[in-house]
C-alpha cells in the first residue's frame, strides 16, 4: 500500500512538471484504435479570441496542438495482448501527433479500459486534534479506512473520497475549516489487476515516456460525455469500446461505482464475419455503413452487395438483405447492453435519484441503438459526445474520442485522491533511525 | 494473382522514432535549420581566402575600385582659397598646406589641415571646407597685435591674450600701440592693456609698462619717470594718480617717481631742483633760513 501510495505520488508530481514546462500528452490505448493528444498549457483565456470556444467550467487552459489515431494492434478486451504490436502503435500515434505539434512530448497520461476493475466503497472515521479540520486530519481520516482483501495482484487506480462527514453533517464536499470533533469519510476505491497495469506502464515506457497519471477510461469518458447537471444529479455513462464496455456511475461529481463488460464493437464485427462468411475488415465497413440494430419494412428490401476476393464468383457476388445484418448485430448489442443492465442493478443505480443513463464510445454510433437502450435499460438514456475543447480537429470530436477528451480534462484538473493528502506517519520506523546512528557512529 | 509480400509495418521502428524525436527538439532543429547554411558559406570564404595570392588580389581590386570611385570628378579639390587674411599670412598659410592640385576630396584631411593652419602665428581660428566646384575654401581669422613686446632686446607684435603674432623691426613701425616689457609681462597681458585703457589723459606721456619681478607693474613715462603700481588693484592706483595729474598738475613739477605701492601713503619722490626748492621754502617757513 506504501509504495502504491508512492507510486502515484510520483505520478502527480510528474503531471506537475509537465504542467510547469507545458506540454503533455495524453493516450487512450483502446481495443481498436491509439489515440494521442499533445496539449499545450498556457494560461487561461489565450486562445479565446480566435476560437470562440469560451471558457468552459475552467477547462480551456490548454489548447490541443497535435491530434493522431491509427489502428490499435495487440490488444484484447482493452488489454494488452501482444505487447511489441502495442508498442508499434502507440509509437506509430505518438510520433505522427508529435509532428503535427512539433514538439516532443515526454510525459503521458494513459487510461485503461480493461483490466477488470473493481468498486469498494471504504468507510473511516477518526477524532479530530484541534478544533477546526486541518489537512493533517483529512490524511488521517483516509489513512484510517478499512483497506477490504481486495485479492492477489490488484493494485489501486484510484481513491476518491466521494463524502464527508463531521459529526452529525453529511454530505460536506470539503470540510477543511469546519469545527467539529469526529470526522468521518467515504472512499471509492477502483482497483484492476496489476499485470495489467504493469504491461502498459512498461509499453509506455519502451517509448522513451514518462507516465504522468493513469485513470480509468470509464471514469474520464464520464467526465467529458456527462454534463454538470448530470454529474451532480447522478447519472451512469456507458462508454461502448471496441473489446470492452465501460461503466462508471457520477454523484455530486464524484465516481462512485466502475465496472466494465467484457464486450464491445469488435465482438459485433467478429459475428458479421462469421455470419457472412466475410473477412474483418469487409464486416468492419459493412457494420460502419449499414449497420443497425432496429430492422424497419424498408429494410427487407434494402440489399447489400458482399465483396469479396475469394476467387469464387458465386462466393463473391452474394447479397444480403439490411434486416439480415440487423439480425447477426442486434442479439450481440442486446447481450452487451444486458450485461451493462445487470451491472447497474448490481450497483443499486435503481435507488439512484436521478437514473439518466449517457452512451459513449465508438461502438455507440450504431443508428437506432438509443431506442434499443432505451428498451433494456431505462427511459433516461441519451447519446453522449465528448465536450468541446479548444484545438480538437473535427475527426476527433466524435464520441469514440470521449476517453480522449476526458483524459485532457484529467490532466488539466484532477479531483482530489488520497494520494494528494499527506499520510500520517504512525509508526516511524525504527530501522531508519538505527541507520542514521550507525551513520553519525562512522563517520565522526 | 495476389500479393503475397507482407505489407510494409507502418508503424517507426524504435530507432527511426527516437531520431524523428530528437530532431523534433528545438536546439537541434534551429542547429540543424542555420548550422548547414552558415558552414557551407564560412567553407566558401575560408576556401577562397586560404591562398595568399587571392587575398592580394581581392585587396588590389578594391583598393582599385574604391580610388576609381574616389577620383571621379564630382569629388576632385583643384584650388584653394583663403578668406580673412592678408597677403603675409596668405602666403604662410599656402606654405604650410604644401597640396599639388588637383586631389581627390576622400584624401584631404581637413581636421589635420585646420590644426596645420592654426599653428602658424597669425592665425587665430581657421575654418576649412570643400566647396562645390572642387575649392578648398580656408576662412581665416588672424590675430590683432594689442601691444608691443620687448623681450630680450627683440620687438614682438603679441594679440590681447598674450600670443605671439610677428616679429617686429623697429617700435616706430607701430608707435599706436603700447609698449610692454619686464619678466612675466606677457602673460599679464589683460591687466596691462586695462591699465592703459585707464591711464586717458596720462598716455601721451606713457612710454611702457615694465613687469617689476614678476609681480607687480611700473609705468614708465616720458623724461625718466615712473609711477610705481602696487601688485593689487593697480588699475585703481593708476586711476587715482591720473586725477592726481588732473587735479595738481603733478606731471607739470619737478617730480622723478610716483610711488603707489601704498595705497594709504602715495610717495613722491622729487627732482634734484625740487628737493632744493622744497627745503628752501621749508625753512623760511620754519625761520631758520640763512
């Protein structure tokens, strides 16, 4: 836990000194595409005048000046499966933003997608020393949660403390000034698998980068596809990838529930192969063009040409109707959204006040699935893009980008995680102090 | 038939990425962007500058060109012309300028010209330029004698602030000035020239001053006799003799020496015929004449 505490330490100070020399870059390494953004930081209000683009909930200190996506290779279920293929693309990505910006970047905020993360909920409480509440008291406060057994080879992506509590008050966003005598918090807690973790780290670090954060994806695409409203009120984004479909529930600001599917856009593809007998690439572009997941009379007659290279001209100049594709895709889409289904009952997002539901991601763009959704997971639901930030090309505002963008918003600013508090030292320990005589005994 | 080559990996390989980001940084793109240009022309001149024939001639060529540029006729002095002096300084001033016509306007070195100029004896201030139509024009202003100098048995002409001007022959070549003599004489020149300013009435009869040890003046007039002027408000002194002159008629009597140098007590010092006179009258005032 010590060094996990260290670790991220490290992270934030290094996101400090990129911030300090202003320039950082940010990359989403999904299932189906590497995304790298290189942001500028310059202050606030610089680029007002030629953008137009205002300043957004103090967002748009930074400005993004270079912008590249190539094709993920060597990943599954939005972990990394052949680690030299990975480490092609994200090079691949990185270079070409890096000559749109040019400037070398050095420091990276990453995010994971996969790694199956875990929610916990954390309770601690402590008697406070003086008479207001003091910094000190807010480590200690997170130092004295009930770590759970969260299992072998799990390590902590983050730790938010979502709620305070002094004595009979709840609900305090920040009580650093308040008077009161015993403090009381909650911690969300988001673990993945460790090995996981350590193959990006290490991906990125054959890249001659510097990891500078890494956050879950289902939590930043929340912070960029949600609005306020929504952040505050409650609501659940669903962040539809290629090999995995994030999950992350947002009260009062705060994540307090993540979870992912094993599923996502590519399973779709790999059914429209099968089903059609058709290579990946030709089912990608079938599903890109004509996909669907509501079948209409229209679409009975609506024929699509199979092209193929096989040689055989019979195999070559088939056709199939719309609503026979919307047929192979629907039952994979249903399957995914079911899952996402049970995972918010799971969480209790019934009990929720407010139960508005955003869907992200790449795989969200299939026409009709807002109704699908809508049918499977509650009335609530609408599409979500990713919030405008000043310097994003075109391509890349679409929803497939909002763990991209939410990743700038992370990296301009993080919420507060226990690792940004001083820990209390309880116990000092007695090795160091035996050293340090040791030390004064040979050399005097 | 299809191609069964695999595809060409997209992706940089390590090397190929760490040089695009190394090229990327900013010091070794501006080093990259001048550095080339500024060697490539610093080998060209240095190539064309090693052998010491080429430098000659480089030399040679511009030297040419730039005394072709400067012999062009806009810029050829070919007279000389001299304003505000008469014929004896004209002659010293176009002695000491020893300048064969025509030359070149870049060759003068009117500064140097002017010092030349200044230095002769005459010249007070002299004022030198190229006019248009190739004439050096000189403006001289010489220098007025105030006053005869004897020195050492010699006649000087010397102006108001003590310079030398000419020699002189003989002081009957400029009786309308004062004569001045004595050590240190030269260098008092502004209190002289005051003092005969002052003497009015006085100067017909004033033949010089003499500077006495370098410290104070006498006035010497006609018939051998002197005023003796104290170091101080000499000019005073001489003022007070003068209405002494006027007012007792002290010249018209038998009387060899005016003495000054106390400005409490005037001294006279009388005649051999005055003295007798003087005690003659003092004892038949007294009774105890012969």
């Amino acid at each position: 836990m010590k060094q996990l505490y260290a670790t991220q330490r490290a992270m934030r100070n290094m996101r400090k000194a990129a911030l300090q020399r202003g320039l950082i870059a940010i990359l989403d390494v999904g299932t189906s595409k590497v995304a790298c953004l290189i942001l500028r930081f310059d202050g606030p209000e610089r680029y007002r005048d030629s953008d137009g683009v205002g300043s957004m909930a103090g967002q748009s200190q930074f400005r993004i000046i270079g912008a590249a996506t190539t094709k993920s290779r060597g990943m599954r279920f939005g972990e990394i499966d052949a680690m030299q293929e990975t480490e092609r693309a994200i090079r691949t990505a990185v270079q070409s933003a890096q000559k749109m910006a040019g400037v070398p970047v050095n420091h990276v905020i990453a995010c994971l997608s996969g790694a199956r993360p875990r929610s916990y909920g954390l309770e601690g409480a402590v008697d406070i020393h003086g008479e207001v509440v003091t910094d000190a008291d807010i480590g200690r406060v997170l130092a004295a949660c009930d770590m759970p057994d969260f299992g072998e080879g799990r390590e902590t992506l983050h730790a938010h403390p979502i709620n305070f509590t002094l004595d009979h008050r709840g609900g305090m966003a920040d009580p650093r000034g308040h008077a009161g005598r015993r403090l009381s918090t909650d911690l969300h807690l988001l673990t993945v698998e460790g090995q996981v973790m350590q193959n990006l780290v290490h991906c990125i670090r054959r890249c001659d980068l510097e990891l500078a954060g890494l956050a879950s994806s289902a939590y930043v695409s929340g912070i960029s596809a949600l609005i306020e409203d929504e952040l505050e009120m409650g609501a659940a984004c669903i962040d539809m990838g290629g090999g995995s479909t994030g999950l992350s529930i947002f009260m009062k600001k705060h994540m307090i529930f993540a979870d992912s599917v094993r599923l996502g856009g590519e399973h779709v593809t790999s059914d429209i192969s099968m089903g059609l007998q058709v290579p990946g690439a030709m089912a990608e572009r079938i599903k890109t063009f004509y996909g669907g997941v509501i079948a209409t009379g229209v679409d009975d007659r609506e024929m699509i040409e199979i092209k193929g290279d096989t040689g055989d001209w019979h195999h070559d100049r088939r056709t199939v109707t719309r609503a026979e594709l919307i047929g192979i895709m629907r039952p994979r889409v249903e399957e995914i959204l079911e899952d996402v289904r049970a995972q918010l009952d799971a969480a209790g997002f019934d009990s929720m006040p407010s139960k508005s539901i955003v869907l992200t991601g790449g795989a969200s763009q299939i026409p009709g699935l807002e109704s699908l959704a809508s049918r499977i997971l509650g009335h609530q639901v609408r599409m979500g893009r990713p919030m405008r930030v000043a310097g994003l090309p075109q391509s890349t505002t679409g929803p497939a980008f909002a763990a991209s963008v939410g990743l700038a918003l992370f990296a301009a600013n993080p919420q507060d995680e226990w690792w940004d508090f001083d820990v209390p030292s309880v116990s000092y320990p007695a090795r160091s102090i035996r050293r340090a005589i040791h030390w004064i005994k040979t050399n005097w | 038939m299809q191609q069964m080559t695999p595809r060409r990996d997209p992706a940089p390989s390590r090397w190929s990425y760490r040089y695009e980001r190394w090229m990327l940084t900013p010091a070794y793109r501006r080093l990259f962007r001048y550095g080339p240009p500024v060697l490539v022309v610093a080998a060209i001149v240095g190539g064309v500058l090693a052998s010491a024939e080429r430098r000659e001639w480089i030399n040679d060529t511009y030297h040419s060109y730039l005394r072709q540029f400067q012999q062009r006729p806009e810029f050829m002095v070919s007279a000389m012309s001299i304003d505000g002096a008469d014929e004896r300084i004209t002659e010293e001033v176009r002695a000491s300028l020893p300048i064969d016509f025509p030359v070149s306007s870049f060759d003068l070195d009117l500064e140097g010209m002017r010092q030349t100029v200044e230095a002769l004896n005459g010249v007070q201030k002299a004022t030198l330029r190229v006019q248009p139509g190739g004439i050096l024009n000189i403006e001289v202003v010489p220098r007025i004698p105030a006053a005869v100098l004897r020195q050492d048995e010699e006649l000087r002409l010397i102006d108001a602030q003590g310079h030398f001007v000419a020699a002189l022959g003989a002081r009957s070549d400029r009786a309308d000035l004062p004569l001045i003599a004595g050590d240190g004489a030269r260098d008092q020149i502004a209190e002289a020239l005051a003092l005969f300013t002052a003497a009015g009435p006085l100067a017909p009869q004033i033949l010089g001053l003499v500077r006495m040890g370098e410290r104070r003046w006498d006035v010497i007039l006609d018939q051998d006799r002197r005023i003796l002027l104290p170091e101080q408000n000499a000019v005073t002194a001489l003022e007070r003799v003068v209405v002494m002159v006027q007012a007792q008629r002290l010249l018209e009597r038998d009387v060899l020496v005016v003495d000054m140098r106390n400005e409490d007590r005037p001294t006279l010092r009388l005649g051999e015929g005055g003295v007798t006179e003087i005690r003659r009258i003092n004892a038949a005032v007294a009774g105890t004449g012969r």
